[in-house]
C-alpha cells in the first residue's frame, strides 16, 4: 500500500520545478543524516516541509484480483456496475449492495448507513469510475469476497482514471462460453420468453412458506439459457418485456432438470436493462439433433396428426398438440402461442411447418413446446432438406404390428368411457370399440374425452367413431390381456364420432 520512491520524488519535482533531481537527492541525504531515517522515510519528510499533497495514483491502490479476507484501510478504484438498496433484517441497518470491477477483475461490494439518493447526491452511479478508501474486505454468506465501506470510508468520483478502467460489457460472458465451472457469472442476452409468476411450497424447518418463481429465457447468437428468478426479486424485475436486452450480474451457475445449464437469481444479484445489440441466430436442425431444453434452433417438420385446441389450466392459455415428423425422427408439439387461435384452422394435416426458437424435453420421445418465443411458418417456401409424404393409416387391430407407433382406427362403441383405477393415474379412463373386422380395442385416455372431440361431444355406446392419431401400447402386443391391442390417446390425437 506505500507510495514508491519513484512516485514521491515525482510528486515533489512537479510541485516544485524550481528543483532538479540532484538537489532532491541532496536533500533526502542530508534529511537521513539530520534525522537518522531511512531513504524512504527521509522522502515522506521531506514532503511535509516542502507541502507536497501526495495524490494517490491507480498504482497505489490494491487491485480487486489481489483482495483477501481481512484486509482493513484499503483504497480501490474501480467502474460501479450496479447498485441497489436494500435493508439488513437482522439489524434493520440501510445499505447498498453493489458490483466494482478494476482492469484485474471485479468484486462484490456494500455500502452501509447509506442509500441510493445520497450516492446519487456526490454523483456516484452505475457506469461511474470511484475511489473508495478504509473500506475492509470480508467473506459474504455466498463464500464470496466482499468489499465493505462505512460511515468513516471515504468516496470520490475519479473520471481521471476513466479511461484506465475497463467499460462494463468487457466483464460480461457471452452465453455460449458459460460452463459449470463458472460458479458464479456475470453475462447478457436478449430476452425470448418470460414465464408466468408461481409459487412453490417449502420447508423451512417446521414452518412451511410459500415462495415466488418466475423464469425469463436469455439468448445471444445460438445460445439460449433459462432465468430463474426467486422470491422477493421476482417483483423487482417484474416489468422486463420479451425483446428487451439485459444484463444479469451474479448469477448462480446451475443445473437444470432437462441437463441443461440455467441461471439462478438471488437477492445478491442483479439484472439490469443493457443497451447494446444482441444478435440472435437459429441453427438449421434435424429432429434427431434437438436437445433438452430451449433451442435456438429452426427445424422443418410435417404434421400428420393435430389435436383439438384446448384450454390448459395450469397456464391460463389455449394449446394444441401436433404429431410431427421429418426425416430422422418424430416429434409431438405443443404450441402454447397467445396467436393460437388466429392459426389454428391453416394448420392442416400434410402441411409442412417452419419453426425457430423453442423449448424441448424428452419424457417417452420428443415433446417440443412452442410460445411467444417462437416463430412459426406454414409451408414455407424454401425447406432445406426432403421430409417424407407421410399419413397415417386407419388399421384393424390384427394388422397392427410391433412396428407401428402411431395410428388411426374405425369402430363401434360398445363400452362407454370408465374410470381406471388400478395402477394408474387418478383422471384415467377407458372405452372399448369394437374394429370393422370385428376385434375389441381398448382406448385409455387421461382427462375429460371432450378435450379429445372435436366440437366437445362426448361419446355414447352404438356411436361409430374415428380414433385419429392413437399410440399404440406395445405392451399389449407383448403380453397376454384381457383386450387384444390398447392405445393410448395423446393430446395430438382426436376422436370423431361419424
């Protein structure tokens, strides 16, 4: 933390130009033979007499890569990269919490007994280069290092050192270089989906509590990476919009359940609006290539099944599900889009859809689930690849075989729907059709079957009916059953009664 003998004869040859170096080198001899000092100290008294004010240059402050636990009196200067208020609730004490960044790297930092206004007052913002001097360091709740200033710290704007300090976006990490060995991260995107507010029960000890949960979906060039936002902070980012570009400071690096990398949001971190262009690319794909989670990515696919729209009541919102495939593999879809309904009726069977930007999980075969994020194409003109002129076929149960996946089939109704309770979930059912060759099958669905009909029917003994697009249970090929063939409905297929 001293000044170097180099920076002090400066000092004192700036001050005084009347003097050359040879007389300060006289001077500090004859200062440590009067005195019995050191060269060093011979040079800090030969300041005083001469009223040299000994500005503290970058050099003379520690570097934010060089803090350690226990460091007291220190001086830092380095560019705010955010700040917020906020009150301890242990001791009720106002301080600001906040982010610094040097040329070496950066480092948490608080300001107690003080709030926003006042820092605005002395003209210390977000973006600012400041000198904080008797400020200590101590480890945070989180095991990360921290910069502490009080009542007796003292705080400056340096814009003389603005251009030694690196600008804000050279701290932050492009989304496609985040690892899982970046506990911690500072990074940007622009924003694709923003999730409905949920709560979540807890345990906190015997006490149980309900806790708030919003998720925000960033991306950048061909990466995309899921916010988690939590609690309290759910309400303080809550007015971000879909397009918009943001930073996010102190993210916790995690896993998420689909295996992919997602960002958490604590009350130690931040997300801030981010003026800076943000592009946006989607990767031409196969089926085959999707992986877990949100996909930057534009795949082509023909329908050859499409469910009825329905309402979800876990989202509020009307969906519908498609059966899809192209050439490597096949796929459902569940377009949960607020533009549904305008749509809906030019999604025709056969047609060929375009879609860019969505998320994927994999529970039993690929499921894709389309929102406001995405953009979608009927029929486009230009398809990359050649996607097979599929259907499929009505079959009679003894012409299913052990290859088929998905298909269609006639019948007659000779059993009405009855709830399944053995082994399976509460809202399951069944109905029995007899087939045009004169063989039963069983049909298990989950739901009401209205969600299944198209114009909300439902379905009687003696109705002749179409089962559209139904999932063959292989199991029933296997073994031996009471019902030759059961299939199983999905929210792609449909049932007509004609």
């Amino acid at each position: 933390m001293e000044l170097s003998e180099e920076y002090l004869i400066k000092s004192i040859l700036n001050a005084h130009p009347e003097f050359t170096r040879e007389d300060i080198e006289r001077m500090i001899r004859e200062k440590m033979l009067k005195k019995n000092v050191s060269r060093r100290t011979a040079l800090y008294l030969l300041s005083i007499d001469l009223g040299v004010r000994l500005e503290s240059p970058i050099e003379s402050h520690i570097k934010l890569s060089e803090l350690t636990e226990g460091l007291v009196n220190i001086r830092v200067i380095g560019r705010l990269l955010w700040l917020k208020e906020r009150r301890s609730k242990i001791s009720l004490r106002r301080f600001v919490r906040g982010k610094i960044m040097d040329d070496t790297g950066s480092a948490d930092i608080i300001f107690w007994d003080i709030t926003l206004d006042q820092l605005k007052t002395l003209g210390i913002d977000p973006g600012k280069v400041v000198e904080i001097s008797n400020a200590h360091v101590k480890q945070g709740l989180s095991g990360k290092l921290e910069i502490h200033a009080g009542l007796r710290s003292s705080l400056r704007l340096c814009s003389e050192f603005e251009n030694k300090i690196p600008s804000v976006s050279s701290i932050l990490k492009p989304l496609d270089e985040i690892s899982m060995s970046d506990e911690y991260v500072d990074t940007y995107g622009k924003i694709l989906s923003i999730s409905k507010i949920r709560e979540l029960k807890v345990s906190l000890g015997d006490v149980e509590q309900l806790i708030k949960l919003r998720t925000l979906t960033i991306g950048y060039r061909s990466k995309a990476i899921r916010v988690v936002i939590w609690r309290d902070a759910v309400d303080e980012y809550a007015n971000f919009k879909i397009g918009e570009n943001i930073a996010v400071f102190n993210a916790k690096v995690k896993i998420s359940k689909y295996g992919d990398l997602e960002l958490h949001i604590s009350k130690n971190s931040h997300i801030i609006h981010y003026d800076y262009p943000i592009e946006i690319s989607y990767v031409t794909s196969r089926l085959s290539e999707i992986k877990p989670g949100y996909n930057l990515r534009e795949i082509f696919v023909r329908v050859l099944a499409k469910g009825t729209m329905r309402l979800s009541k876990n989202i509020d919102k009307k969906t519908t599900t498609l059966y899809v495939i192209d050439d490597t593999s096949d796929a459902s879809i569940t377009i949960l889009h607020s533009n549904l309904e305008t749509f809906y009726d030019h999604i025709s069977i056969g047609n060929i859809l375009s879609i860019r930007g969505f998320r994927a999980s994999y529970r039993g075969g690929l499921h894709i689930f389309v929102d406001d994020s995405s953009y979608i194409s009927i029929n486009p003109k230009d398809v990359p690849y050649s996607i097979p002129d599929k259907k499929i076929e009505f079959r009679k149960s003894r012409e299913v075989a052990l290859t088929d996946k998905v298909i269609s089939i006639k019948g007659k109704v000779v059993e009405e729907p009855y709830q399944i309770k053995e082994g399976l979930q509460e809202d399951t059912y069944a109905f029995i059709i007899e087939d045009e060759g004169g063989s039963p099958i069983r049909i298990i669905y989950r739901g009401d079957i209205k969600d299944y009909t198209p114009n909300q029917e439902s379905i009687r003994e003696g109705d002749r009916v179409e089962v559209i697009a139904a999932l063959v249970d292989i199991s029933s090929l296997l073994t031996s059953q009471t019902i030759p063939l059961t299939l199983r409905l999905r929210a792609f297929s449909q049932v007509r009664v004609v």
